[in-house]
C-alpha cells in the first residue's frame, strides 16, 4: 500500500516556511539539540492535506453514516462539546493543582454528580470510572466490601442473567464472586422462578444480581419491582448495569426500580465520542447505605468552596488517578445543559426510531422475540443461514450501502443475533434507507447469495482473516 506518509515523501518539498525568528537553534541550548536530521517526509502542505483527508474519508463514523450498533448507542455527539473541552481553563489546568485554583473545573463535576443524581435517583455520585466495565469493577468492589465490613463473609455469589454483556460476570470475576446464572423466560426476561430456586438453593450467600433495564434484549423487564423485592428480601444488593439508559432518562430511575449501585456509561448515554475516539466514563451512583465506600476523591461543596473529599469512611480506595477522564466529564455535563428536561425526548425517540425499525424489519428476518422493545432489538439471520448466508456475510454487505453493521453474534442466547440500535439522533428518512437496504440484502440471499457471500465489495479492505487480524494484530511499518 502506498498510503503512508513517508512513501509520498519527495525530497526537497517542504510544506513550511522557516523564518530566522523560528529557528530551533536560538531558543534550544545546543546540547539539546539532536545530531541528525530526523527522517521526516518531504511535502507540500497541500499534499500533507490531501493524505490526511484521503486517511479519514477511510474511516467510518457517525458523521459518515448510520451507525446501528447495538448496545454501544453511537448517537450524534454535538460538536460545541469539543468547543468546550478545548477551552483553555479547562486545557491549562494540572490535576496537582490546589482545590482553589480550581474552583471551576471541581465545580463542573459536583454540579454533574448532582445531575447523575437526579437522573438515576442515587443518593451519591463518583465520576471515577473510566468505563462501563471498570464502573461496574468498582461497584462490584463496593458490594465486597460492604459485606466485608458486615463481617458476612458468606456471601461470596453474584447472579447474572445469561443475556448479560460479557463485562458483567468478568468484572463479578475479577473480585473473587462465583458467578450463578439465571436464565431467561421465553419472553426473553429473567426467570423470575428460576431467579427464586437460586436464592432458596444458595440461602445467604448471595451478594448481589447485577441486571441491565432494558436488557440486552431491548426488552423492559417488567418484573424488575418483584425481582428487586426478592432481592432484597434475600439480604442482597441490585447492580444496575446502565449502559442502556438511553432508553429510560427521564421516564423512570433505578432508584424506582429498586437498585442499591449503578454505574452509567456517559461515552454513550451522554455524547461522548467512544469506540477509537475515546475515552469514556463510567460513573458509579449509590443508594445512601452505601456512599461511605465510594472510591476517593468525591467532590464535596462546603462553606462555598469546591473540595475533593479524600475523607470517606469505608473507601474501596483510588480506582483511578486523579478525578477520571475530565474531558469526558465537560461533554456529558454541556449536552446534560443542552438538553436539559428534553433529556425525555432523547429517550421516546430513540425507543420510536428502534420500534419502527424492528416493525419494517421483522418480515424479512427473523424477530425472536415479538414484543415492543426499547431503545433497540435483536433479529435473528436464521433464516437467511438456511439458505447458506451467514450474519456476518449480511453485515459485510450493508457496508456496500455505506451503513455499519449492527452488533452481530450478540446476545448470545439468540442464533445468528443482529443487534440494532438506531438512536434518536436519526431522521424517518435515514431510518427508510436502511430498511431498504436490509430488505435488498434479504432478496439477495434468495436470488443471488454470490454477491452477499463475496462482500463487501466497495470499501478500501475488503475481505480480511479475521481470526489472524485479532490474534496478530501487527501495525508497524517497515521501511523496507
Ligand atoms: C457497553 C456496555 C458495557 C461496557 O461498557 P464499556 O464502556 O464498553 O466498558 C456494559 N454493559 C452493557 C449492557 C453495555 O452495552
């Protein structure tokens, strides 16, 4: 490929113009300076210009297209969010420097704790996490050492329902709890019987459920209320997994629903950019039992001054240096002020866009479970697989229309899962679009399955070993 940089190098062209004012040499003392000259490549602005553009117009992003992947809602993030992050007195500050030199930058993050309060109906917020999974490592963390503390020491099982994100039994894991799994009725909810058997076969020794509302289904489980009573009544704790709020915000809270910890992923609920352009965040919200083991610093406001609180009785300790991913923080907190109490709206929308979506859709593929969903769903290309067209050959072909596939092989109780998830940020005519093209691609696995099969066809990689791609991952370059 002669796509890098130093292979368009064409020496003596130069893209800048060195006055005598700039010259390295009269500011840096000589012995910094370096021996050899560097081995830079040799261009014109312009052609500096056109290699980045040619570069990015490779990449896919929300701003190129539909972006329907499940579970991680890619919805529009503003642009006036990045104006915000880039202000000076937020570029300019050290994370060392003193709380009264700070004031505005701790002030931001209180006044987002105490949003992230009101929207989730937590008693106490920690911005800390860097993720959705590193939240729910520090929520479950939290749920250790509240046992700890009580000195039950039997309690050392996590229940997960078995259409659970993978993060969750891996970060119950990574605290040393055994994870029991509860199935899902053939509604595609959790079990609730089955959820019954557990507790009475495990007397005292569960910790907590960790569940997500909707689930990975899209579906609201609408026992939640009976399952956190049993919960409770059981001396466990509720981990909310609240990667999905964009479907709820507003609507309902998992206080409501009965929840002890939540952890939110604001790189996808509040327009943060995630994916390769992260990084994320994963605030941690508690229930008042439970704010002495939140992790250090809290950001605290006493006598009208901004503090970060190391002082927390039962603290699981530092999670994460500094105060997290600030940048992060400046986003969720400006689109929280933009939308201010039309947060609702982002959630009906997204829920209407999904609903229509899974109607369109549901005669050409296979819909599992028939229910009205939230802010997403899950097809099945079992039917499509019958006639020799994998799911992954189906999300191959919609990047010929321009379209990222959805989440595919996901959750993993359904066969052959397409995992979409269109959010609000999407128009009736964007939304038509793709129906067309799914539609096209489920006639083409009837009359012409070749060209599904040999897909894509139009993007700069086509075909790649997928397997060899994730295990030898090598992207060095090498000049000859
Ligand atoms: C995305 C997601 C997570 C994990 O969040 P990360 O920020 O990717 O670590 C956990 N649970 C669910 C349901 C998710 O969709």
């Amino acid at each position: 490929m002669t796509d890098v940089i130093f292979e368009k190098s064409i020496k003596g062209m130069s893209g800048v113009t060195l006055t005598d004012e700039n010259l390295a040499t009269d500011f840096i003392k000589p012995e910094f300076l370096r021996k050899n000259v560097p081995e830079l490549p040799e261009m014109s602005e312009l052609e500096v210009m056109r290699h980045f553009k040619e570069l990015s117009d490779k990449n896919f992003c929300v701003e190129s297209g539909f972006y329907p992947l499940g579970s991680c809602t890619m919805k529009y993030n503003p642009k006036v969010n990045e104006y915000l992050t880039s202000l000076e007195g937020f570029t300019s500050l050290h994370p060392l420097q003193e709380d009264e030199d700070c004031q505005g930058a701790l002030e931001l993050m209180y006044k987002l704790q105490e949003a992230l309060k009101e929207i989730t109906g937590m008693d106490a917020v920690t911005l800390l996490g860097s993720a959705g999974a590193h939240g729910e490592l520090c929520g479950m963390m939290i749920v250790k050492h509240y046992f700890k503390t009580k000195n039950d020491t039997k309690r050392t099982k996590v229940i997960i329902p078995d259409s659970a994100h993978g993060t969750n039994p891996a970060s119950a894991g990574m605290c040393g709890f055994e994870i029991i799994k509860v199935q899902s009725n053939n509604k595609g909810l959790v079990d609730v019987e089955h959820l019954k058997e557990i507790f009475e076969s495990n007397k005292d020794e569960i910790a907590a459920i960790m569940m997500t509302n909707p689930n990975t289904l899209g579906l609201f489980e609408e026992n939640i209320l009976e399952i956190s009573k049993l919960a409770h009544k059981n001396g466990a704790l509720l981990y909310y997994d609240g990667a999905n709020l964009n479907a709820v915000m507003g609507i309902t809270n998992p206080k409501i629903m009965g929840f002890d910890i939540v952890h939110l992923n604001l790189h996808k609920t509040f327009a943060a950019p995630h994916g390769g352009g992260g990084p994320g965040a994963g605030p941690v919200g508690v229930v008042e039992k439970l704010k002495e083991y939140l992790p250090v610093p809290v950001i605290d406001f006493k006598d009208g001054k901004y503090f970060r609180n190391y002082n927390i009785v039962n603290t699981i300790g530092k999670i994460k240096e500094f105060q997290g991913n600030f940048s992060v923080l400046v986003k969720a907190y400006a689109y929280i002020l933009m939308r201010g109490n039309t947060l609702k709206e982002a959630s009906c929308d997204a829920v209407l866009n999904a609903n229509y979506l899974k109607e369109k859709l549901k005669e050409y593929y296979e819909l599992p479970y028939d229910y009205p969903c939230m802010h997403e769903f899950v097809l099945s290309g079992d039917r499509q697989k019958a006639a020799g067209v994998h799911t992954l050959e189906i999300a191959k072909r919609l990047m010929d229309s321009k379209f990222h596939p959805p989440t595919v092989y996901f959750p993993l109780i359904v066969s052959e899962a397409m995992m979409i998830e269109p959010t609000e940020s999407e128009n009736k005519a964007r939304l038509d679009k793709f129906i067309d093209a799914m539609k096209t691609i489920a006639k083409e696995v009837k009359e012409n399955p070749e060209v599904v099969l040999s897909s894509p066809h139009n993007t700069p990689v086509k075909r790649v070993d997928e397997t060899n791609a994730a295990r030898h991952l090598d992207l060095r370059y090498r000049k000859d």
